[in-house]
C-alpha cells in the first residue's frame, strides 16, 4: 500500500516538472522569437564587417540628388534613406544594425550667390543612425542628426560651379559604452523603423 502511495507522489511529481517545463520553453521561445529578426542580423553583419569595410565605395548607392541654387528661391526633394543604402549590408529591405550607405548633393549656379542646406525629418530616426558630409576628402561636418548636420554646410558657389557634397550615413553597433542599453535601443529601433525619410533643402542667398 505505501509503495503505491509512493509510486502515485512521484508520478504527480514528474507530471508538475513536466508541464512546468513546457510553459517555461513556451514563454522563452515567444521572446526569443520576437528578437529573431536582430539578432540574425547582429550576427550576420559582424560576420560581414571586415569584408564591408573593403572596396565598400563600389558596393553603396551613389543616388545624386541636384539642386539648381537661385537667389531668394528655396529647392526642396524627399528623400527615403532606403534609396541610398549600400546593398551589400541590407536585409529585408529595411535600415537595421550594421547597415550604412550615402547619397550626392549636387549644386549648381547661373550666378554668385551664398547658399545653405538644411534637412528636415519626416518621421523617427533611429537613435544611433549617424551622419557625416564630405566635399572629396574634406570633412565638413558629423552629427548624429540630419538637422545637426547641416548646421555647417553652407558657403558661396560661382557662377556656373558645381558642388558635390556626399552624405555618408552609418548604424553602427554600439558595443564600447553602455552596450546593454544600446543594444536594447538597437532592438527596439530595429523592430519599431522600418526606413527614414526626410526632406533636403537648398536656399540661395544674396551676392558677394
């Protein structure tokens, strides 16, 4: 009698661990399954990352976007940062982790005149989305915004000159500072923004 007794508590036993079990492998895959999308591509790009970084310039978008800088007129073009992409770190078409690429702005003038470039957003970027102009191998400004950075890009162009100014934008992993907090923002950014769009500005101004 006591050994049935016994053999009935064990079995209840292993049926609790069991269950138990079941609903913890459950809940665990429901989350990991939410993050998949990330971290494939987290794991992927770090793969790539070496192989990105060479010839990259052959692998990346050159969009050229031309302005046609007259004075007191402002030109204005939207552009998706999805047109821009270099393809070789895309996936599922959208901007993630690791995905970089840029874009020309190109002006051009019938007279002298003083001209500015402004951005503006259309919607939310990701939060470490990161952005630099250069004029050929000249630095003209960094910014982890598009408003940021044209805070410096303005001057004076001549009659019948032509300026190209590439916009180099970058997501890279944030893995040096607070890299628990970064890669959280990373997956919600990730998961919640699919593409960026925003509108570039060029107005001209008086002569010198």
């Amino acid at each position: 009698m006591k050994y049935k007794e016994k053999l009935i508590k064990l079995i209840l036993i292993l049926s609790l661990v069991i269950i138990f079990s079941i609903i913890f492998l459950n809940t665990n895959f429901s989350k990991v399954h939410k993050n998949d999308d990330f971290l494939f591509l987290k794991l992927f790009f770090k793969g790539e990352d070496i192989s990105t970084q060479v010839n990259s310039s052959k692998q990346i978008n050159q969009e050229k976007y031309i302005f046609k800088v007259n004075y007191k007129n402002m030109n204005f073009k939207s552009i998706n940062l999805l047109d821009t992409y270099d393809k070789k770190t895309s996936i599922n078409e959208k901007i993630a982790p690791g995905t970089k690429g840029s874009f020309y702005i190109q002006l051009n003038s019938n007279q002298n005149l003083k001209y500015q470039i402004k951005f503006q957003s259309i919607n939310e970027k990701p939060k470490n989305l990161k952005f630099k102009a250069l004029q050929g191998e000249k630095l003209l400004a960094e910014s982890n915004t598009l408003e940021g950075l044209s805070e410096k890009l303005y001057g004076y162009i001549r009659k019948n000159e032509e300026i190209n100014i590439n916009v180099c934008w970058y997501w890279d992993y944030e893995e040096k500072i607070d890299t628990d907090i970064n890669d959280f923002q990373d997956t919600i950014d990730s998961q919640n923004i699919r593409k960026y769009q925003f509108n570039v500005f060029v107005l001209g101004e008086e002569e010198w």
